[in-house]
C-alpha cells in the first residue's frame, strides 16, 4: 500500500484486504493446511459482518 501510494480509508478495509489475501494464498498450500486457512479468512470474515464499522472521531473537516 505504501509503494502504490494508496492507503486504505479505515482500518476495516486493512482487515477485508487481509482476509482476501489469505484466501488466495490458501490455495497455494497443502491440503491441510489450506482447509485451516479458508476456516481462518471464513471466521475473519464473519467477525467483521458482525462488528460496528469504524467511524473515525476527528474534527478535522476534508474540503
């Protein structure tokens, strides 16, 4: 993210990015192994549905 120059809007996007990465990469590996992997991107993805989205407090106003 920092080479490209494209930084996520909330910390909730890092979290999606990450899951979606360990989700291509578990194909990548051996059979047990990559069933760990998809159980682990699979319960990420579901705590994030079941969290409240980030909301960032600032009084700092983008024009």
């Amino acid at each position: 993210m920092a080479i490209e120059q494209q930084f996520p809007n909330s910390p909730d996007a890092v979290i999606h990015m990450i899951a979606n990465f360990v989700q291509m990469w578990a194909d990548l590996l051996k059979e047990n192994d990559r069933a760990k992997m998809r159980e682990m991107a699979q319960s990420l993805s579901d705590w994030m549905k079941m969290k409240a989205c980030y909301t960032p407090y600032t009084d700092i106003e983008v024009l």
